[in-house]
C-alpha cells in the first residue's frame, strides 16, 4: 500500500487527464445511473468522482454494488475529463472523473448517526460524541488546517524576530489569571496540590529575569470557568514576553503577526499602525471593553444634560452618582412595541432596572431642550429612535453595549466581509468583582500608570494600567502589559489586592525574591488561539475550531470524560470522595 505517495482525491485537476492513478478515501455517495455506478471518493484534500463502467470494468463495477457512505477503499483508474455539460463547477475537481478498473474495500463502515456534510442538522451533541465523524466534514477538515496555518504563521514570524520557544511545565503552582485552578493531587506528597497553568504568566517573566530576552511558546492554558459561548477550558495561546520593551514595541510586533497572517492566509493587506481607543472611551462609545468597530451605532453621554430634569427616575439615578447613557437606533421610531419590549428584557436580563426610549412615555416629563440634547447627542434623525438606560456607571455600560450588539444584529448593521481591529489602551488596573471587591483587571503583575501612582490609594478605580487588549470585530483575540519588575511595587499592589503579608510570600516568594537578582523591565502579550480562530473563520461557536472540545458541562461526549477512577487510585492519592450535594449537572 503506498496512499502516502499516491494523488489526494481532492487534488485531481484537467490537467491529469489521462493519467493512470490509485487513490485512497472514503466513499462520500453512491448512485447508479444510466447502467453507471458513480461514487464521489473523499479525502482531506476533497472528493473526486469515480466511474464504474459495467464494459471496461465488470469485476469492479460488481464490487462498487456493495459500497455504502464511508466505507474506505482504494481505487485503480484512469483519469477523464467529464463530458462537456456534466461538469460541476461547485467541487474543485469537478472538470474531471476517474474511470475505475479496480476496487478494493480496505474497511466497511456502519451507517454513520450523521451524514458526513457540511450543512449537517445534526444535534452538536451527537456530533461531539461521534467526533471523528464530525471531523470527517470538509469544513472541519477546513478549520482544522487554518488552524495548522495559523500556528504555523505564528511559528515563523516569532522566529523570524529572534524569539525562541521555551517549554514551560504543565504541573505549577497557581498563577492567578482571573479563573479558577484545575488542581492535580501530588502522590508522593500526601495533602498537597499542583495547579495546571491558567497560563504561564510567571514562568515566562521569570525567563526575563533568566536573561532570554524573548521568549514564545505556544501553551495550553487550563481554567476552570463557566463556560460561555468564547470559552473553552483549555485553551491554546501565543504567549510572548521581551525584555526591555516598551508598549509600542509590543504593538508593532503583534501588528506585524496580523499583517503576516492575514496576507499568508487571506492575501489581504491590513493596514496598520492599528487604531486604538482607551478603555474609558471603549467603555463609553461602545458599552464594552471589545467593542466590534464593523458598525457604527455610538452611544452618549447624556448625564449632564439631564441633571434637573423633570423625569424623576433619571434624576434619581444622578443624584445618587448613576449615569444616563444613550444610544440612537437608526429607522428606529416606527419600531414595534413587542420589539421594544424584547430589547427591555434583555435590559432586565443584563440587570438594568429598566429601559426608556424617546419619543415614548418619558417625553411629557422631558423639556424641549432635554429632548433636543438627547436627540444631538446621539446624533438621532428624525426617522431615529434613542434608547436611554439610567443606572450605575458600569451597570449602563453593559446593558447599553448589549442593546448596541442587539440592534446591531436585528437590524443587520455589521459589515460582516470587514475585519476590524483595535487596541484597547490603556486599561485600568482594578475592577470590581462580583461581590462589589476591588481585584486586578489584567493580572496582579501589571504594571500600575506611573502618573496615576499618587492616588492608588484614594481612587484605585481610576488608576490606568500599562496593559493593552487586541480586540478584532469584538472578539479579544490578545491581552497583555508591561509588567512590574521591582519587589517593593509588586508588593503593594499585592497588598492593595487585599493580601496578607504571609499570603503574598506563600504564593509568589519565588518571584520577589527573583527580583533581587537583577531583573530587566519587561512585557508580553499572549493571543488565544481559538479566539482568534473564531474571528478568523467568521464562527460564534468556539467548538468548531477546537478538534475535541469539551461541551459547555466541561465534559468529553466522546471520551466520556470526566470519569470516577478506581479505588485503588483514590487511595493512592490519599483522596476521600464525599457523596456530592449537587445535583449532577
Ligand atoms: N498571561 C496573560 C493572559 O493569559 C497574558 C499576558 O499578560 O501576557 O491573558
């Protein structure tokens, strides 16, 4: 058998015609016609047509009766050119056939749960399970050659520009990322844990301080989240870190990664230095710290204007220190009551009190001016209608930003062909979690705004951050920042954090005490990949870019993992399993 150095199915063109092959494949379908049995044989590369002719070849036509979807055979045959007017100018090698004059099933195949194509109505489930069938889809195979590409780009440029790749371990110590540890049980070390990288952020600072200068890997990170419609628990990153850099040589480099991928992979030119906004403006115009720039929409400010007015529900919401943003929805004042109240709900869902609209109930409280300030500064027309959401500065934000992207949807106002980037920069180096406590935005070992350092402690909120986000059509696709190289700074931001002087030791001694030993400024950025290939091959479903992705219950369909292990194991592991309260999910 030699299918290595044989044609790929999918390659075959006019211009082989008449040349004698042998191919390996799959059988996508089989029909008969006119006393002619017709296959189209599949492999990576694509399908190709194969003819049995009951004249030229009878054993082998007899054979073909058998085939069925999927089975796996290998083919003698000349190749043609179709007949003029059966060409199909949808497959790639539809100019051509192969007259069979030989057939072998190498592997028969049960009748697949899906057919094997790419507009499958398949359940994803199913898919998920049966995954090596779902695999077999051209636009799979598609994907997962992007994906092959783009690393492969990535490889390149990084060396190209004198970064190496380090390996760093996959069994650490915690390295905070915003998520929560995956945690492997030490055998030897009875009690005690590793934690699997959520990244491999202070190993790649500690190779500065190691003196490589520039470093790049492409890691699996592992972060045990919920999952949400960009997220995967493992996920793969370009993770890049240099010495000595200052903000623009990080954006210059990741720019220039753009440029390389899009021209290899698209043949598209992007024009750069790229346009960048700051998260306050981000925050404002868009509602959002990705804003997706493919529409325009922009939202307003409108708090000022509003501050003695008569609706007593937006003056409310000033007075106790809210904000009242506004956004025009074009074409919008013949919209339907049931639309608004669609977009009231989602309002609700994202935690707004409520929604208000002009012109609408709020107008007999509004005066002339305020309605006309309203209308300026969303700049609305007279066909237009402004959406207002009242409440605290971030909460309006959200809600406002997810009625932009609604809007933006309903009323198919995105450039989909357009691919839009954009730096957000500077951040802010705090934000509040959940439970209304200050936590770090990036990461704990971002460096602090230096002119912002004299109010950390009144107005930590306000503090910005030497930290940046690539963001592409409103999908993060990088994130990173010039680091703290200096342990007294380190600390405090520690402290600021709210951690105890014994916590900060227990967990990040190794590095403050690394930066005693001479240590160089330094940076980096790290650009997940399977973000980036959402963007890149236009899909919301992260899933379609990752070969054996978990569902969103963090479960393999096809391994059936996770799964309990034997008791011998447990007990080897000095582990107990208590009988869970949850329910299973
Ligand atoms: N470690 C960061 C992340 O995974 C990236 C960075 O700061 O370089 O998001």
């Amino acid at each position: 058998m030699s299918g290595f150095t044989a044609p790929h199915c999918g390659s075959i063109r006019a211009s082989d015609a008449g040349r004698e092959l042998e191919l390996y494949g799959w059988v996508a379908r089989r029909r008969d016609h006119g006393g002619l049995t017709f296959i189209d044989l599949r492999d990576r590369w694509g399908a190709v047509q194969v003819i049995f002719n009951p004249t030229k070849a009878p054993e082998a036509h007899a054979a073909a009766s058998d085939l069925r979807a999927e089975y796996v055979v290998r083919i003698k045959g000349v190749v043609g050119r179709r007949p003029a007017g059966s060409e199909n100018p949808r497959m790639a090698t539809g100019e051509v056939e192969v007259t069979a004059s030989d057939l072998e099933v190498i592997s028969v195949a049960k009748t697949p749960p899906f057919q094997i194509e790419d507009d499958t109505e398949a359940d994803e489930a199913l898919r998920l399970k049966f995954r090596y069938l779902d695999l077999r889809r051209p636009r799979m195979q598609q994907l997962m050659e992007l994906r092959h590409r783009v690393v492969k780009t990535m490889h390149t440029y990084m060396d190209a520009h004198e970064f190496i790749e380090v390996e760093t371990p996959m069994l650490l110590k915690g390295t905070p990322e915003g998520s929560r540890d995956f945690i492997v049980p030490s055998r030897l070390h009875p009690g005690s844990f590793f934690a699997l990288p959520q990244s491999p952020q202070q190993l790649k600072q500690l190779l500065m301080v190691a003196g490589l200068g520039r470093y790049y890997q492409i890691a699996r990170c592992l972060r045990d989240e919920d999952l949400r419609a960009d997220r995967v628990v493992e996920i793969t990153q370009l993770d890049v870190e240099m010495s000595f850099c200052s903000e623009e040589d990080v954006f210059s480099l990741v720019e220039g990664l753009w440029v390389q991928m899009w021209r290899d992979i698209f043949n598209i030119d992007i024009s750069t230095p790229l346009p960048r906004l700051s998260i306050k403006e981000s925050l404002l115009r868009y509602g959002t710290d990705k804003p997706d720039l493919r529409y325009e929409l922009e939202i307003a400010d409108v708090s000022d204007a509003l501050r003695q007015t008569g609706a007593t529900i937006l003056k409310g919401v000033l007075a106790e220190g809210g904000v009242v943003r506004c956004l025009a929805v074009p074409g919008g004042s013949n919209m339907h009551r049931r639309e608004l109240d669609e977009l009231a709900q989602i309002a609700r869902g994202a935690g707004a009190k409520g929604l208000t609209w002009v012109p609408g109930p709020l107008d007999k409280h509004l005066s002339e001016g305020e309605l006309a300030a309203i209308r300026g500064a969303s700049g609305a027309g007279p066909d237009d209608l402004v959406l207002l959401v009242a409440d605290r500065r971030r909460k309006a934000e959200t809600v406002i930003g997810l009625l932009r992207r609604e809007i933006a949807r309903r009323r198919t106002l995105i450039r989909e062909g357009e691919w839009q980037f954009v730096w957000i920069y500077p951040m802010y180096l705090f934000e509040e979690d959940d439970q209304g406590h200050l936590t770090y935005g990036h990461h704990p070992f971002t460096s602090p705004w230096p002119e912002d350092m004299h109010f950390i402690d009144e107005r930590p909120y306000d503090v910005r951050a030497r930290a940046y986000d690539c963001v592409l059509n409103g999908v993060e696709i990088a994130g990173g920042s010039i680091r703290i190289h200096e342990r007294a700074l380190q600390e405090r931001v520690f402290e600021i954090l709210g951690m105890s002087r014994e916590r900060i030791h227990a967990q990040f001694g190794h590095l403050l005490d690394a930066f005693e030993y001479g240590v160089p400024p330094h940076g980096g950025i790290a650009s997940g990949i399977d973000r980036l290939m959402m963007a890149m091959a236009r899909t919301e479903n992260i899933r379609d870019v990752v070969a054996f992705p978990k569902t969103q219950s963090h479960q393999d369909l096809m391994l059936g993992a996770p799964s309990p292990v034997e008791q011998a194991q447990l007990d080897e592991l000095h582990i107990q399993i208590r009988p869970s309260t949850k329910p299973p999910r």
